[in-house]
C-alpha cells in the first residue's frame, strides 16, 4: 500500500537555481527507505516538502491518499513526525516531560491520556528516569532519544529521520539506528535522510539524490554496489565492497569471498 | 554556567511553596496596593509585623530578602534626603546653623579621611557612608570652632521625616513581597499563573497563551545560548580576544565579536526551532490541552482572603481617619 506518493515535484528558494526538480517517489507503508546525499542536494528539503514546512513549486504529493495543500497540512502533520537534526533545536520544553507533552498538547490529547502516553514512550526510549530532567543536563543522544519519543507520542504511521544521527558520537548513533529498526519492525514507516553510507545498510531501499536530482531509486543492495552512481554522487562506497571491486577487476573471481565480504558490508 | 538559576527560584518547604501562583500573584498585587494606601504609623507597623510573620511562617531565608533589597538601598537613600530638604511642610523638627569656619572644615576633611581609608574594612559600606554623611553635618551644625567665613541654615520639618519613612517602608515592601514570590515559584509555575491570571486580557485580544509559550521558551534556552556564548568567548579568545581587560572602547569591541555571532545563532536556531515545533502539530493560537494543571487548594482561599482583608482594612482607617 502506497503512503507516500510524490509526483514530479520541483522546489526553489530562488527562480533559476532549483533545488529539487521532478522528483518522483513512492514509498510503501512499513517501508524502510534512505534518502542518500550529498549537502544540498535537496534531501533536507525534501522532507520539509513532506511536512507543509515548505511548498513545492510544482508538483504533487499525497500523504496516505490524501494531497497536500493548505487546508490539508495540518492533518497530514498528524502522520508524519520529523525528527531533526540539531538536538538542542527541536527541545521546546522546559524539562523532558514537557518537550515530549508539547506535541500531544497541540494534538489535543486529554490530560489523563497525555500522561500514560509520555510514561510510555519515554520507557521506550530508555528515558523515563531523565523526566524531571532540563535539555541542558542531557548528553546529544539522550536529547535525540526525548525527540523521538515526542514523535512516538503522537503515534504517526510515518517517520523521517533527517540527519537524526549526524551530531552524536558513535554510541548515541548506534542507539538511535536501533530505535529505528524496531520502530520499523512495529509497522512504522521509516523515512532515513542521511549521508552516512553506513546508515542505508539497515533499509529497504536506498534513493540517491544529487542537485535535486533522484539519480538512483533501487533495493540497498543494488544501490550499495552501483560503484558509478554513488562516485557521481561524491558518496564513498562501503570499505568491503571497494575490495570486492578490486578483486574482481584483478579477475579474482571467488564465490566464497564475495559472498563473505557483502555480509561483512551488511552487518556493518 | 550552565546551571545557573533564573528569577532566583530557591528550592524550599513551606506553605508559600505549595500555593497556587495565581495566588501569589494575585495577594502580591493586593497586597502592594495596600502599602500605598496605608498612611499611617500603627497600620504600617503592622504591616511591617505582617511581613515578619510572611518570612517567619513561610520559612523564608531572611539573608536572601536582604540582598533583594541591596540593590534599592541608593533609591530609598536618595528618596529620604530628597524629602528631607524639600519637604517644608507640618512643624520645624531640626533647625540647624551650620557654621562654616576653617576648623570645622578640616575636621570634615579628618572625617572623611578616616572614612576613606576604613570604609574597606567595614561590611555594610554603603551605611558607613551614610553616617559618616550624617556626622559630618552634624559636626558643622554643632561644634563652632573658630570665626565662621560663612553660615547656611539645614531646616527639617515634621512631614518630611514621616513621608520619608512612608516611602521608604513601601519600597521595601514591595520589593520583599516580590522577592518572597519570585524565591517560593518556580519559573515554570510563575508563567503557568501569570497566563491563567492575564488570560481575562483576551477579551482585549491580547494573546495571553502565546505570550506565555514565548516566556517559556526564553527560559528553555537561556542555558543554551549562555552556553553558546561561552563557546563563542573561548572561541574568540583563542583569536587573541581578551575579554578582562581594555579600554572602554577595547570592551565595547569585545562585546560585538559576542554580540554578533550570538544574534546569527539565535535566529539560526529560532527558525529550525519554528520548523521543528510546527512539524509537531504547533498550531499559534489554536487552542491546546495542558500537561500542567494549576490546582486551587484552601489556603490559596485563605490567602486571598487575607490580602482582601488587609487591602480593605488600610482604605477604611485611610478614610475614617
């Protein structure tokens, strides 16, 4: 079932230097797909396209077969949840309580329920000691951890990472990928905006993006090993893989080593 | 600096600590509207036994209301001698001829010396500054050493010592009740009673709850941006940029390399900030459910009352009197 239909959508700050054009994308519910790309090739905008937060130029999208426009974006909103980059930027309470409450306040969620829920999610992602806790006596990755659980809160069918990961350390990230995949695992839809090589191993489906461009929209495998448009895209290719290319123009050609270096690229 | 405290909340037990703040409020405007009304000397002792027994009962750290009223003492100062010379009304308390001779002069200059060079011994230097003000007048106007080159007269009337008093009695209260409100709430709950006591301010159209999410969020991010300023500090520090020393114009300069970066991040941030809450459902002006809930208890009740009866007590002695 389609969740996400985005039909030729072209988007620009200024007339003549476009910064996404006839971009086409569909993504299913329960999917797991990574929108791979450089900086300014559009993947930011694109998921602020998704949202209302800007409109697109040209171009057409639905959102669980209902298409985006002024009257509609508010209830749209209420099946995506973005979670940003910058942690510190998306913190809106005072304490964490308050920040995953926010947006089940705009929803309009009854008191007594907004409280089971924020108890809920906020155990779901490790966080419900750090309640009564300010954003500033919280590492990156706990501050990430609070804004998904404020998403999870408002229980949308789809969520987009939008570079979720890129300001914490190894360990924060590590934990938030693990987030994702059993969100995913539960039957959310996972939108990943990333430039991380790494981070598109764990999806479905990888849509590389170059200059506003979708330059490649195939499975994580087929895409991982495309050599000419991850180069294209300025995007290194995984370290097992360049050795598999290697050994294969050397002509060495070993059922058995290729099989053992794709996994060794799959488990990370 | 990061953990610095805002509106100087004092964590704390007590019965001022578990009323509503609308209460508080509410009894702090009634409250201050009964000290300006109060003129005379048996109601503002008794206000003064009031305000002892709010300290005492609410178990409020007696230093902490001083340093509150540290920074008015100039004021209260300033305000007393004004009234004291230009006040020319009721009877003649202290009529003074102040004998201006060389002696007298020099023993002035004694004083002062001694005050200058003691001051910095003594704690409370702004007093010490007063009295020796004070003994210095009172040298003039009484010791006559020697002939007098010239003489001036110091006239204090009856009315000027009274309103003097008043005044100063007023001040203080009010900056003690404010300091009283702003020890015993938290920021958080100052702004949650401040919206629900401003929100008849709607019929006028005025937008209490946007005003109060703006509050809000100014608190959320003072620790940040102070943090950010420190980074940019040390940052322009390592530039060469002192920020201890210099001129006035060197300071000046050191406080635009701050200044600047900072406003470039704070709208940087202000506007990912807008993007991340209205992909959350924020709506401005849409109505919205709360999380915090103000609960009205029996001694908000009482409060209230209290501070009705007092307000209403002082307007019937100000006119039966």
């Amino acid at each position: 079932m389609r969740i996400i239909e985005i039909d030729n959508v072209s988007f620009h700050y200024k007339a003549g230097t476009p910064v996404l054009e006839n971009v086409n994308l569909n993504v299913d519910k329960g999917e797991w797909i990574t929108i791979l790309g450089h900086n300014g090739s559009g993947k930011s905008t694109l998921s602020k396209l998704l949202v209302g937060l800007l409109r697109a130029k040209q171009g057409t999208i639905r959102v669980a077969n209902v298409e985006l426009s002024e009257t509609t974006v508010y209830d749209i909103r209420k099946k995506i949840g973005i979670v940003f980059q910058n942690p510190d930027n998306q913190f809106v309470g005072v304490t964490v309580r308050d920040d995953i409450a926010f947006g089940l306040e705009n929803l309009q969620v009854p008191r007594g329920e907004m409280i089971e829920r924020i108890e809920q999610y906020a155990q779901k992602v490790d966080m419900a000691d750090f309640l009564n806790k300010e954003p500033h006596n919280l590492s990156g990755g706990q501050k990430q951890r609070v804004a998904i659980a404020g998403i999870l809160a408002m229980e949308t069918d789809i969520i987009i990472f939008d570079e979720a990961t890129s300001m914490l350390d190894p360990k924060g990230r590590n934990t938030i990928l693990s987030m994702m995949k059993q969100l995913n695992d539960e039957g959310v839809t996972v939108i990943n905006i990333t430039h991380d090589m790494k981070e598109s191993l764990y999806g479905d489906r990888i849509v590389v993006l170059k200059e506003g461009r979708i330059l490649k929209d195939d499975t994580t495998k087929v895409v991982l090993a495309d050599h000419k448009t991850l180069e294209k895209s300025s995007l290194e290719m995984l370290l097992p893989l360049r050795v598999l290319r290697a050994l294969e123009a050397k002509k060495v050609d070993n059922e058995k080593v290729r099989s053992y270096l794709w996994q060794l690229s799959l488990t990370g | 600096m990061k953990n610095i405290v805002i509106g100087r909340f004092v964590p704390g037990k007590g019965f001022l600590y578990r009323m509503d703040p609308r209460t508080k409020i509410i009894s702090l405007v009634l409250l201050m509207a009964s000290a300006f009304v109060i003129r005379n000397f048996t109601a503002m002792f008794m206000a003064i036994g009031f305000m002892a027994l709010l300290l005492v009962a609410g178990r409020i750290n007696i230093f902490r209301v001083l340093s509150g009223l540290r920074p008015l003492m100039y004021l209260l100062a300033f305000t007393f001698i004004f009234q004291l010379l230009f006040n020319t009304q009721g009877d003649l308390v202290v009529a003074w001829t102040l004998h201006y001779s060389p002696l007298n002069i020099l023993m002035v200059t004694a004083l002062v010396m001694l005050w200058f060079f003691t001051k910095r011994h003594v704690k409370f230097k702004f007093f010490f500054f007063l009295a020796t003000l004070v003994g210095a007048v009172a040298l003039v106007a009484n010791l006559r050493l020697g002939p007098a080159f010239a003489t001036g007269t110091l006239d204090i009337y009856e009315s000027a010592l009274t309103t003097g008093f008043f005044i100063v009695m007023r001040l203080m209260i009010i900056v003690t009740l404010s300091t009283v409100l702003t020890l015993t709430t938290k920021p958080t709950d100052l702004n949650l009673g401040l919206e629900s006591v401003m929100s008849p301010l709607k019929v006028f159209r005025i937008r209490t709850e946007e005003m109060a999410m703006i509050i809000s969020i100014s608190l959320r991010y003072i620790p940040t941006l102070l943090d950010e300023a420190n980074k940019i500090m040390l940052a322009q520090a390592s530039r060469g940029v002192d920020f201890s020393e210099g001129k006035f114009k060197a300071k000046i300069m050191q406080i635009v390399s701050l200044l600047v970066p900072m406003f470039i991040i704070s709208f940087k941030r202000s506007d990912e900030l807008a993007n991340a809450m209205e992909a959350r459902s924020f709506v401005p002006g849409q109505p919205r459910t709360r999380l915090h809930q103000l609960t009205w208890g029996l001694a908000d009740t009482a409060a209230l009352v209290v501070s009705l009866l007092a307000l209403t007590a002082v307007i019937t002695t100000r006119v039966v009197m």
